[in-house]
C-alpha cells in the first residue's frame, strides 16, 4: 500500500478507536508505563501536530514528547482536530514532495509521513490494550509499516521511546513482530 493512503488508513483506524473509548478508560494504565489512556491520545494528537507542521515546514505548535494538553476537555474532538491537520498537511503534494526538516535530518515529505503513520498505528494498540479490545491489526497495513521500521530503526535500544527488543517467534502475527520492535509484549 502507498503512502498517503497507508497514513489515512492508520488514521481512520486510530480515529474509529479514540472515538470508540470509553471515559470510564481515560485512567488506564497502557503499556507506555508512562501514560495513561488520556496521555496516549494526548501523544498521538501531538505526534499528528508536530508531523504537520514539520512537513509545511513550520514551526511545530508542540513538541513532539511533551505533555502539553492538546486535546481540550473533548478527547475524542481533540484528536480528531488534530488528524484532519495531519490529513491536511499530507494531502499536499508540494509537502509530499519538499524537503522538509525533521528531527532525523532533511528528508523528503514523501519519507516524512512514515514517521507519524509508525507512531499512531503503534500507539492504536497500545489503546487497544489499554481498553481491552482486541489488538489486532490489519496485515495490509502492518506489512508496510513493519518493513519500514525494521530499516528505519536500527540504533540502540532502551533509550528514549524505544524499549529493548522483545523476541517473538519469526512465524507470529505482524503487529506483534512490529510492537516487539518497540519493546512491547505481544
């Protein structure tokens, strides 16, 4: 699958699941043990901001791991503010096109997309688990996210956001291949 419409997918997925949470969940411990279900919407609305403003080349409105509240007191309302800015960014084929300045460097927007579309479908099952629904995802769109970020992320692991690798059989599901990737027990 191509990317715009990999990062679409993966937002109409993540958007269906944010819409779908309960407040009852928002207290929920998640497997970033440093969020709760609110938090990790709240980061996944930063992520779509800061992608957007860095693929226009602007000034981020955020920064990309901070805490700042960016959802307002409607979650669901807040972060879908925040993926129609992102849909909008990468809609623009000029973005798409330019050179932007991320933090990994000058790259095109055109390889740009990949990181938030990486984060929030990595997160959505984080918000799955979370609320105890089913994790699963769809292989169309792991496959490429997968790939990706098995090229992409090649530095040491436990720093940061990236936990050390979890091992997982070579024949498992692929979202568990790809948040195993990420320090995460499938």
């Amino acid at each position: 699958m191509q990317q715009p419409s990999l990062f679409n997918r993966v937002l109409d997925l993540t958007d269906h699941l944010v819409s779908t949470t309960d407040d009852a969940d928002l207290g929920r411990a998640t497997p970033c043990q440093e969020w709760d279900v609110r938090a990790l919407i709240n980061h996944m609305a930063i992520s779509l901001l800061f992608a957007a403003a860095i693929v226009r080349n602007q000034r981020p409105p955020v920064d990309r791991l901070g805490t700042e509240d960016v959802l307002g007191p409607q979650f669901r309302s807040g972060f879908r503010r925040a993926a129609v800015t992102a849909r909008e960014a990468f809609s623009d084929p000029d973005a798409l096109s330019g050179m932007c300045h991320s933090p990994a460097g000058a790259i095109p927007g055109s390889a740009w997309i990949n990181f938030p579309t990486w984060d929030v479908f990595v997160h959505g099952w984080d918000l799955c688990k979370a609320t105890g629904r089913p994790a699963a995802r769809p292989d169309e769109l792991t496959t490429p996210i997968l790939a990706w970020a098995r090229t992409t992320f090649t530095g040491p692991r436990g720093v940061g956001q990236f936990g050390e690798l979890v091992t997982v059989a070579s024949d498992a599901p692929l979202i568990d291949q790809l948040v195993a990737l990420f320090g995460r027990q499938p």
